[in-house]
C-alpha cells in the first residue's frame, strides 16, 4: 500500500465511521487483540483485505499512542509461524504482505491478506477448530461459517459423489416406466455403446448409471427417472412462491399469491416450475406482417433455463438434501435460488465463459438424454446456458440476468419488463425525447395496449403503489401522452419522439454514487432515481456484501450513507 492509498483508506474510513469489507483497524497498543485472527481468517475466506494496526477506531481513526509496533509486528508473524513458532494460530493461513507506514507523524502496521485459494480453503483459528474457527467477512464484521458453507469450501473443486450414490430401499419398481422406456429407445437409435453386446434391460440400466451393482436405484437415476422422486427425498423439489410486492411478507398484506411445490422426476419439476411462473407473467402481445406474436414479459427459454440450471447443478449432499430450489416471483423480478455455491473454479467473471463444470456429472449426463415434453431435455451440458440467457434477455431489450453466488448458494435475478421487449422499446422511442421513469413506461405501455386504464386496474396488474401510479399518470398527461376520462381513469393518446435507456437499480445507484464526491442517503438516492426505496435497499445491501459500496455507518444508524469504494 502507497502512502498515498493508505491516507485515502483511513480518509474514507473516517467519512463511514467504521471498517467496511476490505479494511479491519485494530488499535493493538502493546500486543495483538484476540481477535485479529477471525479477521485474518475471514479474510482469507472471502476476498482478502487489509488489516491497519496502530489507529483507534473509537476516536475517530487518530494513531495509537505509545504503539508497540516492533512487538505487534512479531506477534503477528509468530502466529502465521513465520517466526518458528511451533503451533500457528491459522490453518490454511493466507499470503500476506506487511509493512511499517508513517501516517500523521506516527507509524502504523499495514498487512494486505490475500484471498486463499480455493483448493486451501477454509482458512480458520487453530485453537477454534474447523467448525467454530472458520470466518467470511461481511461488511465490517467476521462472521462465523455455517456447517454448509463449510462444506463447500472443503468439496469447492472435488466432484460429488452424491448422484452416484445408491438409495437405499428403491428398485426398478420406482422408476417411470414411460421416462425409463424413452430413454432407452433414445441410447438404441443412437446406437450408443452403453447397450452393446447384450439385450439385457438390467445391464444397460447398471451402464447408463440408473442402477447400482447392488441393483437398487442410484440418486441419479431415482431423480432423472423416478416416478416420485420425493417419496424418498420429499424436500427435493422447486417450490415457486408468487410474492404480492417487491419483497417477501410485505406488511399489511397476504404471505403470497401463489405458491406451486413441483415434484417429480427432475425434467417434469423444472417443466412446471416454468409453467407456474409464466402464469403469473404479464404476456405482451404485437402483430407481426399478419398475425399475432405473444410474448411473457421474461422469454420462456430464460426461465427454463435458469430453473433447469438450478435444479442440476445444486448440491445433492446430505447437508443440502432439506433444502429446496426457490424461484420467488416478486413484482420486479424472478428470483431463483438454489443450494450450494459456484463449483470447480467457477468465479462470477467466468460464468459465460462457454465451458461446462458440473459437480453432479451423472445426474448431467442422464437429464441431457431424456426429452421429458416438447421442450425437450432439461440440461445439455456444453457450458452454453448463461449465454443462452444474456443473449436473449439482450435480444428482447431486457436487463442481463444478474448473478449473485454466495458460499452456499446460488442465485439468478431476472428483472421483470414486457414493457420492454424489442417490439414494444422501438415503439417507445418514438412517443417522447423526455426519459422516462420505469413506472411511466411501464404505465404508457398498459395505456397502449388497453387503450383506457385506471389507478386500481395498474395498481392490481402492476403491484406498483397508487401514489406512484398517479404521479405517473399526471406526468404523462403533462406530455400529451394520455388523455384523462374521470377520476382515476385514463385514455391512450399517440405522440412522436424518442426514449432514453432505462436503467436497472443496480445502475442507477452506480450512477448517483459516481457522480457525488461525498456520501449519499437512501432517501437522496430514491429522489433522484425515481425508484422504490425497498428495491434499492435490497440492491445496497448486495452492493456492501460484494465490496462495491461503502456505508458510512453501522446498519441501524440512521444517518448511514453510501459511497463507491474508491
């Protein structure tokens, strides 16, 4: 770390009035605190970071009078054993660089940990042991690993032997008698050497990987094939949660709309888990030459695809066998989560990559042989689904999917607009030069298509609130967009310009962070947006854990603020 940086760190420190993600201050006078190991290690669990030895956070950053550096410093290093100490304090201890620093005319301790790799992981307190020592970092706190995120960090490059594995009391009887025959007929038109040299319908099921040698059921097999997979695993299936709002359990208001648990083998789960949210879709329709095209507001094949990828690539293991995949259907969005984080090396930056890991190779390999409807096998296993999914999200003048992967699980975001299918956005950048905020367009697009509206019919449709929908409203009027028949209650009226972009939340707090030179407030941020504040809460929050945005103070301060990390 420069001079420079280091001024510009505590700067930014001071202005948030506490640590963050990637900076711990620790005063550490005459030794090291006790707990500087759970930082060092939830650094090395996450994305490394800096620890700043020497200053008093309590007063305001300011350096530690009569600091012991030379004394912290070789405590530091003895318990990492660089020093030859016998029993080092970290287990699967990061790389770290340390160096002494003068700042405002004392010296500080400056060490930069590096993030450990993935094949070390998880780097815990000795003295803890793995399974309370182990620590991620999260906004300016450590905090403890889970029995699960530990276990993926333990298995984060190793295959799972979990789809292979048999289930115990199943048999051939627990097979779908139609799937099991489909498949087979498929393997012989394609004269695949799984069924060569014998007619025998056992072998060629044992080498398809469907049955164990001991002739029960492998979980693969069972979950590709079974009549009811659930009848031994009754929590494996894709729980579809239809929310009234922008958030779960939105106060005075019902728990959901609609809720479909689907069961079955894996194809026929993600086949109506598919069609349980596109019900509960808008669906746009335009005329094409001389017919008719209808469109769900998310293109069908984005959502197979992200539900089918959910489904297959979670983690199968005994500690995740409780837990469902959940795609929440919110005002906004189309949430769909799934246990178990990024495997084999799979980071965020090389998900589109176009190559293929798969931590359950033999569940992979029998669903991309069984078409179980028209739309056909619900994986294909050539690493093409991610881009499959930006390239029509794009192709439909949709935002990309957004993808969050935590340590033990995984999430895609697909942020919900019909009103902004190719079709529709080209005729939108005909009606006005004035950009227009997500809810005017989404209000103009119903005036459009309905030709008259009304504040209850686009409050019931949209779930946007009534105020908001008014103000559009009479914004709308403003430009002549719209004509008023009563209270309430509107017509379409046509006009000509052009539309700017519209900018998802994410982008928008980007924007208003990026061009303040001071920190920003959530009310400021929701002003000049023009979005909800509880859909900008939820993306801040993501933003913090991600290390992107800084606050300035603790959670439940309410003068805490926002800034882009620098």
């Amino acid at each position: 770390m420069t001079p420079e940086a280091l001024e510009s760190t505590v700067a930014r420190l001071r202005k948030q009035g506490c640590d963050d993600a990637q900076v711990e201050v620790k005063a550490c006078k005459s030794a090291l605190s006790k707990d500087i190991w759970e930082s060092v290690s939830a650094f090395g669990n996450t994305r490394g970071g800096t620890l700043i030895l020497g200053l008093e956070e309590n007063e305001g950053f300011k350096p530690v009078e009569g600091f012991d550096l030379n004394k912290v410093r070789d405590q530091f290093i003895s318990g990492l054993e660089d020093g030859g100490n016998a029993k080092p304090k970290i287990a699967n201890m990061p790389q770290y660089d340390l160096e002494r620093m003068d700042f405002e005319g004392a010296q500080v301790l400056v060490v930069e940990i590096a993030e450990v790799e993935p094949r070390f992981k998880p780097c815990y307190v000795q003295a803890r042991g793995l399974s309370n020592g182990a620590f991620k970092r999260v906004d300016d706190k450590d905090i403890k690993l889970s029995s699960t995120e530990i276990f993926e960090l333990k298995h984060l490059l190793e295959p799972s032997p979990a789809d292979r594995e048999a289930v115990g009391g199943s048999s051939q009887d627990d097979l779908d008698a139609t799937l099991t025959d489909r498949l087979l007929a498929r393997e012989k038109e394609r004269r695949s050497r799984a069924l060569r040299g014998t007619d025998d319908r056992n072998v060629h099921l044992k080498r398809l990987g469907v049955v164990t040698a001991s002739g029960t059921l492998s979980f693969a097999g069972l979950m590709s094939l079974g009549a009811y997979p659930q009848e031994f695993f009754p929590k494996l299936i894709v729980d579809v949660t239809v929310h009234p709002g922008i958030e779960k359990s939105e106060p005075d208001g019902p728990r959901f709309l609609d809720r479909v648990l689907c069961e079955g083998p894996i194809g026929e789960a993600v086949d109506e888990a598919v069609l349980a949210v596109a019900r509960n879709l808008r669906t746009y329709s335009y005329i094409e030459g001389t017919g008719r095209r209808d469109e769900l507001e998310i293109p069908r094949d984005v959502l197979r695809e992200a539900i089918a990828n959910a489904v297959i690539h979670r983690e199968y293991s005994s500690s995740f066998v409780g837990q469902a995949v959940s795609v929440d259907v919110f005002a906004d969005r189309v949430e769909i989560t799934n246990p178990g984080g990024l495997w084999g090396g799979k980071t965020l930056e090389t998900l589109g990559d176009g190559q293929s890991r798969c931590r359950n190779s033999s569940l992979m390999q029998l669903a991309s042989r069984i078409d179980y409807s028209a739309e056909g096998a619900p994986a294909e296993g050539q690493g093409s689904g991610v881009r499959l999914m930006i390239r029509e999200m794009q192709s439909h003048a949709l935002d990309e999917p957004r993808f969050e992967a935590g340590i033990d699980y995984f999430k895609v975001v697909l942020q919900r607009g019909g009103m902004e299918i190719a079709a529709n956005r080209e005729w939108m950048g005909t009606v006005t030069a004035r950009p227009l905020s997500s809810v005017e367009r989404t209000v103009l697009l119903e005036a459009r298509r309905e030709q008259a509206i009304s504040v209850k019919e686009l409050h019931r449709q949209l779930g946007y609130d009534s105020d908001e929908i008014r103000e559009a409203l009479k914004t709308l009027e403003g430009d002549g967009l719209i004509k008023p028949l009563s209270k309430d209650k509107y017509e379409f009226a046509n006009n000509s310009g052009r539309l700017s972009r519209s900018v998802s939340a994410r982008e928008a707090i980007l924007d208003v962070l990026g061009e303040s030179d001071e920190p920003v407030g959530m009310r400021d941020i929701e002003e000049k947006t023009g979005k909800k504040i509880a859909t900008l809460r939820a993306q801040m929050a993501r933003m913090v854990d991600e290390g992107i945005v800084v606050p300035t103070a603790p959670p439940t301060d309410q003068s805490r603020k926002y800034m882009l990390k620098r």
